[in-house]
C-alpha cells in the first residue's frame, strides 16, 4: 500500500520522567491518520507517585485534572481497540519513537502490535541542513497553525500535520510504500550541513535602517518581532558563526521562511512600533511585551485590594501587575514584630521567598532587625513608611531608572543569611517606590510632546502623544519651538482610566529610549508636558530620574 494511501496510528506520550523506572506515563493522545478523531486521556498515576512540578509547569496539567485521570487499564484496553481495528501489527508514526516506545511497550505488553516510524528520523535524512528538527521546530518549518500545545493533543495534531508533509519528500526520492522506507531508514543519515530556510539573498537586501522586522513561518505566521537602528545588520547577525546559540533561537530558525520589514524614521520609533506589533501578533518566540493576561492595575490605600481602573479609592497606579505592592503589608506587619516572635511563614509571605529555599529563624530575625535599625529606627512601621523609605533610598541610587523586578539568577545560589536578608528588604522597598514612581512618570508621558536629534547633522524629530498614543510625528522646521500637548490639561483621574497594557509598555519602552538618548547626547533631547517651560539638559535628566 501506497504511505499516502495507508491508515496509520500516530500516538504521543507524556511523562512524569524519562524512562517507566523513572517515572509514569502522565498522557497520552493517539489519531488514525488521516482525518480521525484525536483521542486523549491524562492517566491516573499509580499510588504514591506525585506529579513534578515542573512537568506540571511545562504541560499545564494539574491536581484538577488528574482528580478525573483515567485509569491505565482503561487506557491500554481502549488503545487495543484501535490497533486491532487496524490490523497488527499496526504502523504506528511518532516524533522521536525511542522514547514513546518504552512508554507503549509498558502500557500494551508482550506481544508488541506496533511497528514504530519515527518522523524525527525521516526528517534528519530529508532535510539535513535544518538547524532543529524538535516536533516544533518541523511542524513550524512546514506552516503548522501558530501554537504548538506541550499536550498529547496537540502533538498528535502536529506529528499528524509532519507526517503529511513528509511523505510528499520521501515519494520525490522515491519512498512510496513502508518496505521501501524501511530499507531507506536503513541507510546512512547524511551528514548534517546548518542551511537555515530563510534565503541569504533576502536577508541581504535589507535595508541600513531603523525599522521592525517580523520572521514569518511559510504560513505567513509571525514568529517573532524585533527592532533594530540598522535592519540588514539586526537580522544578519542571526546567521553569523556564533560559538552558542540557543536551542530556542535554533528551533526559531529552523521555522522562518521570510520576512517582513517596516523601516521607520527613527529608533525610537522603531522601538514603540516593536511594542505594538508584539501585541497584535502574539508571536510565540517574543516573551516580554506581550498581553497575555496582564494589565494595567490600580492599588488601593490599603496597599491590599486592587482594580483594573482607578476610582476615589484605588489611585496608585498604573502598576505592571495585581501584585506589585502585596508584599508592603506583609512585610510591615513583618518588620513591627520582635526578632523573636518573627516566623519563617511571615518571613517568607513578606519577602516572596520560595518555599524550596531554606532558611534559618536566626538569620531571618538578624536581618530584619538590622534593616530596622538601620532604616526605620524608632519610627511605626506601616506600608506607607515602608513606601517612603524606598523613595529615599532610591534617590541615592545612581541608576537612571529601579529596573529590580527580578533578582538575578545566581542569587538562587546564595544562602539567606542576615546580610543576604538585609540586602533583599532594601531591594523590596526600593522595588514598590520605583514602581509608584514609574507610575506616576507616564502618566505625565501620556500627555506629552518630545523632540530630539536623531544624528547631530539631522532636523529635530516630533512625537506627541495623547491618552499614550502618538498621534504626531514629524521634522522640526528650523527654530520651531515644542508645540503645547493637546491634552495637556487633561486631568489625573482621566489619565489613569487611558491606560491599558499597550499604552503602559510603550511609554514605559518611551521612556528607556529617552534616556538612552539622554546619556549619550544630553542636549539633544526636549519634552514638554504643558504650557510652562520645555524640559531639557540637567532638568531633563532629573525628570527621567525620576520616572
């Protein structure tokens, strides 16, 4: 029979670990190609096991699901069904059939009616030049629909979609039924030459200028959005010889197909423009600036309740998340007790510390009564004190702007001792007064005009925003003074309900462009927030100091 003419089986497993004496068999997803159904159970685990969190992360399977698992034997009894329907022993197609294999060969024992195809084996010989050849990676590379779910479902779904495509390849060499493949798979893998599907030639055409550029799949599917001052040079350098790239920038690669550019007048620009464009795409290869399900968030006087819009009682704000000031109350609550009728939970609860890290009581109460002497003295301590105290401390910071949102990665590493305590209470409070900071900061950015000189020689650029949108962009005639915002005198109240996540990251993006700009040329840039005077050079420096 014909491999575009035959019913073939295309299963997938997921695990709680890589082989059945390292774990259990978490899902599994199985289809009769072409175009049946796609069945998929979570399997019930066996008594004592536990789910990893970390499979858990990465699946998105959950207490809540495996509360209605299906038992192992109903699974393999129904999965029997199908493969006698079939006919054994039944072809069955896989991505990267070793491993699925031990997990079959546990669940439907001796004898074994499957005989295995791998498509991750068919693609190393087909297309040998690709830089990854992961279930996502080839799916992508072939115009799979956007999202790949780390489900059985949907990995059936696509290995299905791979297997279609691939055999198209095979029979141009020839392959047309399975004992001819079996005698192909027999042969040798070609030797593996990196040839990324994007054309050289289009890459080089490209233009020297700011710009975005979106990596498109064969689909037309953005991939991914970036910025950069030079287009041709931005997305060269993704080809270049590197010693390490990642796995994810390879698997990326391996997808993009073409591209589509949009030159702009100014970096700046292009940097606002990235920000929008990753919010109409929701390219999976773009982690940061994306919706999701984020917005912008209002925190009450309380420091506790919070809203998506500001009223009479929620005025702090725009803030990045529903818990960027949660930890003042705990951590005031924290700081009022005594060493010690400190306790780790409260500890824990005021500084966010994971649960996997130890601590000692003793270190715990050495810091935070260390941080109380030193910053608080005798004074009552209360979220709002806590709030001050971080704007002290952030004034004597010589960074331009608090970008702490998370430590860094080794921190992990280090033990929590009194200083470490010290050091993370500071970074806590320092964190919550940027933020209300920042806050405040564009809001005053929402309304606004701002000019600078892209290059010494050039006319200078006009942006104005209102309600956070640029709705100007232009040249400076020679000698023409930064125009009045229109929506200067625009109240407060009504400056915070503007806000969403968009306007939020691109003033937020706005303002890091600014003081770059700022840094290295401090005369070249103006911004006007009403009618008094235009801010400029050391006043200038001071206002994005403080936002």
């Amino acid at each position: 029979m014909k491999l575009r003419d035959a019913s073939v089986l295309v299963v997938d497993c997921q695990s709680t670990g890589a082989t059945p004496a390292h774990g259990s068999l978490l899902e599994i997803g199985w289809s009769v190609a072409p175009g049946d159904r796609i069945v998929s159970y979570v399997v019930a685990l066996p008594s004592g096991a536990r789910l990893p969190m970390q499979i858990s992360r990465i699946t998105g399977i959950g207490e809540s699901e495996l509360a209605h698992a299906v038992p192992r034997e109903r699974v393999a009894a129904e999965l029997r069904e199908t493969i006698a329907a079939l006919g054994a022993p039944a072809n069955a197609v896989i991505h990267f059939a070793r491993f699925e294999e031990t997990w079959l060969r546990e669940l439907l024992g001796d004898p074994f009616p499957l005989e295995l195809w791998c498509t991750h084996s068919m693609a190393r010989r087909l297309l040998p030049g690709l830089p990854r050849r992961s279930l996502r990676a080839l799916a992508g590379y072939f115009g799979f629909p956007l999202h790949l779910s780390r489900r059985s479902h949907g990995h059936v779904e696509a290995t299905a979609f791979v297997w279609s495509h691939l055999i198209e390849l095979l029979s141009a060499q020839g392959v047309d039924d399975f004992a001819s493949l079996r005698a192909w798979l027999s042969e040798s893998a070609p030797r593996s030459t990196k040839t990324y599907p994007l054309s050289r030639q289009r890459r080089l055409e490209l233009p020297d200028a700011p710009g975005v550029y979106r990596m498109l799949r064969v689909s037309g599917d953005v991939l991914y959005v970036g910025k950069a001052t030079s287009l041709k040079r931005r997305v060269n350098s993704y080809f270049q010889k590197k010693n390490r790239v990642g796995e994810r920038l390879l698997e990326m690669l391996s997808q993009a197909r073409d591209l589509d550019v949009t030159v702009t007048e100014t970096d700046i620009e292009a940097a606002l423009l990235e920000c929008d464009e990753i919010k109409r795409h929701a390219p999976p290869y773009n982690v940061a600036m994306r919706e999701d399900e984020r917005a912008a968030w209002y925190c009450g006087r309380d420091f506790e309740s919070v809203r998506t819009a500001p009223d009479h009682v929620h005025t702090i704000g725009p803030l990045p998340s529903r818990r960027s000031l949660a930890m003042l109350p705990a951590l005031a609550h924290a700081l009022s007790r005594k060493p010690e009728e400190l306790d780790i939970r409260l500890a824990r609860a005021a500084l966010g510390i994971p649960v996997a890290h130890r601590l000692e009581l003793a270190s715990l109460g050495a810091g935070f009564a260390a941080f109380r002497r030193l910053r608080l003295e005798a004074e009552a301590i209360d979220p709002r004190r806590l709030l001050r105290l971080g704007s002290e401390l952030w004034r004597s910071v010589d960074d331009m702007l608090v970008e702490v949102e998370e430590a860094p990665e080794d921190e992990d590493d280090k033990p929590w001792d009194a200083a470490r305590v010290h050091s993370e209470l500071e970074r806590t409070v320092l964190l919550a007064a940027g933020l209300v900071r920042r806050g405040r900061w564009l809001c005053l950015l929402s309304e606004s005009a701002v000019a600078w000189r892209p290059r010494p020689s050039e006319q200078r650029r006009l942006l104005v925003f209102e309600r956070g949108v640029v709705t100007e962009r232009r040249f400076l005639e020679r000698g023409e003074p930064l125009p009045i915002p229109p929506g200067s005198d625009r109240p407060w109240r009504e400056r915070q309900e503007s806000f969403d996540v968009a306007s939020y990251d691109r003033l937020r993006v706005l303002g890091t462009e600014l003081k770059r700009i700022v840094s290295q040329a401090p005369g070249d840039v103006a911004l006007r927030f009403g009618k008094r005077a235009v801010l400029h050079g050391p006043r200038l420096w001071r206002a994005l100091r403080y936002g």
